[in-house]
C-alpha cells in the first residue's frame, strides 16, 4: 500500500551511529549506570531520584562529563545506546528509570504472542521492552517519523537482535498526506512535534516534511489478526492519532496508554477533554497512575490535562 519498512543496514543519519550487528562490548561509562528495576514510583516526574542518593547524585556529576555514546545493561537483560545530553537518557544513567510506572504495567500486561504498537517510538525504549516480552510469536510496530531517532531506534533492535520489530517511518493523523514534523535538539527528542513544542524553552533543531498515516490503514496493510496494547506519545497529535483508529479501537479494544497534555495539544486544536470524550464514545474507561503509589488508579477518576493515562475498554480493567 505504501513503502513503510527501512532497511537497517543503510541508515547513516547525522551524527547518529549506523547500528551495529552484535551485542557492542559496555564500556567503563555503561558499567557505571544505574541498576534498573521494574518498580512503580510514585509520583515520578522526569529527573526524580537523581539525587536522592549519594551514587544517583554522583552519576548525575558525571553525566555532565560524558560526550560519546555509550551501551548500558537494561531490563531484562537488554541492551541500549545512551546519549550524552539527552534528558530520557540521563535518567536511565542516573537512577536506572524512565516512565517506571508505564513500565511496570506493561510488564504485567505483555506476554508471549501479543501484538503492541509504540506510536512515538523515540528512542526505542518501549519498543524493545515489549519485542523482548512479546518474543517471537508476536509483533511490535514501532511509528517515530524523525530520522534522527529512526537511526537511534534501529540502533537498539540491532544491539538486542530483535527480529519482531516492524519499524514505520510516519507520522500518525486522521488522514493521510504529508506533515511538517518539528524536530527538537537530541537532547530533548521526546519533544518533537507536529505542532508547536508544548515548553516555551525546548528551541527547535529542524524541520521535516515526514508522511502522515490512519493507524486503521497501516494495521489494515500489514494484515494483522490482534492489536492488543498501545502507547501513544506524540506531543499532541493523540487526538487525531485516535480519530485515524476508530478501527482498531471498535475491532480489538486494546489497552491504551497514552499522554495527555494540554500544552501539547492546544498546538493542535484538541484539548484532554475531547481526547477522554472519543474514548469514552468508543467503550473506554479512562484510570490515572496513583501519585502516592505509581499504580494504576483502583476506579476511574477525573485526569489532569499533563499526565499519562490508562483507557480500558469495558468495565474489568486488565491489571
């Protein structure tokens, strides 16, 4: 239907290494990384623990003083690339966490056989956490449309050999057509955009004319029988992402965590309400992560217009 796949091997894409074929041996600078866990964290935020301990504070020192990439030991045994600079990377470095509470749900949720769709995949992260759980009898689409982390993302397949990765190089809309992608500073990837940056200070790096794609017509192409769980994080565009997968959303009901967050969408004509409203039209309820257990919610609840959700469709919850 359209020309979706990369292949990996040809991805040579600013300063962004070309992945290599085996498991890179972990340096000095990868031994010193924090252990990571699978544990909720209540309340976290983005640098939460950095200093809570003398290791975590000494880490964050040190992190400052790192300039090439390097490997690290993850969950599950997994491998990742860090990046000097990057803010999602600092905190695996520093305390071995990133999004923990999302994390730890996915690990309960995920196992062998199921189908998971990453849509802003960034750096990877979400992606080879849920090929490993899924393993080789399921499959994982991962949608990021810069080509900087494209390249960053085939680096982490690569470095863990996983063969059940369907990487799509789109962004995600109610129609297809072409889109003005605004790329953030490696350092603040996860800010990337089609839209305007939902922070006043993250200054843009690039732009890019990216494709633009239904989720239902990309399901649709790659013939697949489930789609079980979904995580979408794209900086504002998850109200439209959701209206191009009203499919999906009537035909598997699958698990949703997504990002909810005003000043992102706001830059794209929706707001959190209308975002609830449509799942709510299609048969979801919507839970929050408890701040005083990093868990999910016990009943729905009223959300906040700057958190990730849970939608769950009907009234048993899948945790």
């Amino acid at each position: 239907m359209f020309n979706l796949f990369i292949d990996n091997q040809q991805s040579k894409i600013g300063n962004v290494p070309t992945p290599p074929h085996s498991n890179s041996p972990i340096r000095w600078s990868g031994l010193l990384a924090a252990k990571p866990d699978i544990k909720p964290y209540p309340a976290w935020a983005l640098g939460a623990g950095d200093t809570a301990t003398p290791s975590a504070y000494s880490r964050k020192i040190l992190w400052r003083w790192l300039r090439r990439p390097f490997d690290i030991q993850w969950l599950d045994g997994l491998h990742l690339r860090l990046y000097p600079g990057n803010e999602a990377c600092r905190c695996l470095f520093t305390t071995g966490r990133y999004e923990p509470n999302e994390f730890h749900l996915l690990s309960r949720l995920l196992r062998s056989g199921l189908t998971f769709i990453d849509a802003g995949a960034n750096l990877g992260l979400f992606t080879v956490f849920a090929a490993n759980r899924v393993g080789p009898a399921g499959t994982v689409l991962s949608i990021e449309p810069s080509r900087r982390e494209l390249a960053i993302i085939e680096t982490n397949i690569a470095l863990n050999r996983l063969e059940n990765i369907k990487l799509l190089p789109v962004a995600l809309s109610d129609q297809p057509g072409e889109v003005d992608l605004l790329v953030a500073p490696l350092a603040k990837s996860g800010h990337n955009t089609l839209g305007a940056f939902g922070f006043e200070d993250t200054a843009p790096d690039h732009r890019e004319r990216v494709s633009a794609q239904r989720l239902d017509d990309l399901v649709e192409s790659l013939h697949l029988a489930r789609v079980d769980v979904m995580k979408l994080d794209i900086e504002g565009a998850e109200l439209a992402a959701l209206r191009g997968a009203r499919g999906i959303l009537e035909r598997y009901h699958p698990t949703l965590l997504v990002e909810l967050s005003d000043r992102s969408l706001q830059h794209q004509q929706s707001t959190s309400r209308e975002v609830v409203a449509l799942l709510e039209l299609h048969g979801y309820q919507v839970y929050g992560f408890d701040r005083s257990t990093g868990l999910p919610a016990s009943s729905p609840g009223n959300v906040s217009g700057a958190e990730n959700v849970i939608a769950v469709w009907g009234d048993a919850p899948a945790w």
